[in-house]
C-alpha cells in the first residue's frame, strides 16, 4: 500500500490503534503536529506521524517503513554469522542486520526487531530452527517475513519438513551467493532511487 503524504484522522487513528477522536485531542493539544484544511478537516503530515510514533515507542506498520530493510541473522557459527553479514553488505548496503547466536536469543530478537527476512540455521543451543521457524509462522505479526533456513545438514527430508512449517527459502551450507540474490530481493528490495536521494540528503 502507497501511503499518502498527507494523512486524516482516521488514517492516523488506524495506524495509532486509537479512535479518530483520539488523535483529534492529539492534534487540538499540539503533542502530533496537525492543521486544517480550508474545509475545517484536520490533517497530519506521514514524517510528522512517523516522529510523534518514533517519539512514543510506537510500532510503525510495514506501511510506514521508508524500506523493508531488516534482516535478522540466526546461527550459532560465529564465523559463519560474520560471512553472511558481510556478504549482505555487499550485496544491499541499505540493510539494518542484526543477529543472534541461540534459539532463545532469537526469539528476543525477533520481537524487538521486527525483521522482514530471517536467515535460520536448524542445529543451535536451546530452541532448534525447526521451532523457531514454527514459532514465527504461528505469529501474525511475522505473516509477512521471509525465512531462508542455511544449514549444512540439508537433506530431502529436511527440505520437505522445513517447506512444510513455512520456510520460503532452503539453501545448504555452504552457499552461493547468487543463491542469497533472489531470496533478498523478494523480502527486502532496494530503496527506489527517491528514497536514496533522500538518505543521502
């Protein structure tokens, strides 16, 4: 969905989780930035909901994003972790990637983080990737997030049994990094060349 510049209070209150009367007590009181229109209506600007939501703690929906750009990274290969971030740079410089090095640290991860695409190894301390990869495709907040497992014991059975939890993508290890190419450029595209002018800016 192309998010207009320019909101109304029920476009806010939508996002917010609020009634549009709320927002209109937001606005009244001077906390959202907001004017009115020659009609009477009052409106608010996206970078101005986006800063009051930042401001709060507020998640942002997928909708406000300036770019689907978080990956998260989970294995418990510290060299392993490190290749891949650096093979992500490589290839898509506007990536915000984080990582974690167990199954429990990755649930923290993936709640705090948000990641539009998890890159799971299966074998790790504490929850395994087969259990991570159910967790997050029994969340409905994750219902969009790509999840590519890598992992050096890839096999048929394997393959099948992660397809069928929900895994998009099953690539061994080791890899090939034009196996990475199309799997990011599905979750996490590249900013269009307005967006980057403007982060250059």
């Amino acid at each position: 969905m192309n998010v207009p510049k320019i909101l109304s209070t029920h476009d806010v209150a939508r996002f917010c989780g609020v009634t549009p009367r709320t927002v209109l007590r937001w606005v009244d009181a001077g906390v959202l930035p907001g004017y009115l229109t020659g009609g009477g209506r009052r409106r608010i600007q996206k970078g101005d909901l986006i800063q009051f939501m930042r401001g709060r703690g507020m998640a942002l929906p997928d909708e406000l994003q300036p770019v689907r750009n978080r990956v998260a990274i989970i294995d418990d290969d510290l060299l392993h972790l490190q290749m891949m971030q650096r093979v992500m740079r490589s290839m898509a410089p506007h990536l915000e990637i984080r990582t974690a090095a167990d199954g429990f640290s990755a649930g923290a991860l993936l709640f705090s983080f948000r990641p539009h695409l998890v890159f799971l190894d299966l074998v790790m301390p504490g929850l395994d990737g087969f259990d991570v990869c159910r967790r997050i495709r029994a969340e409905p907040q994750f219902e969009g997030t790509g999840v590519a497992i890598v992992t050096g014991h890839m096999n048929a059975p394997v393959r099948r049994r992660l397809t069928e939890l929900g895994a998009d993508a099953c690539l061994p290890k080791p890899f090939r990094r034009a196996d990475l190419r199309p799997i990011v450029q599905r979750f996490v595209p590249a900013p269009q060349q307005s967006e980057r002018a403007k982060a250059v800016g």
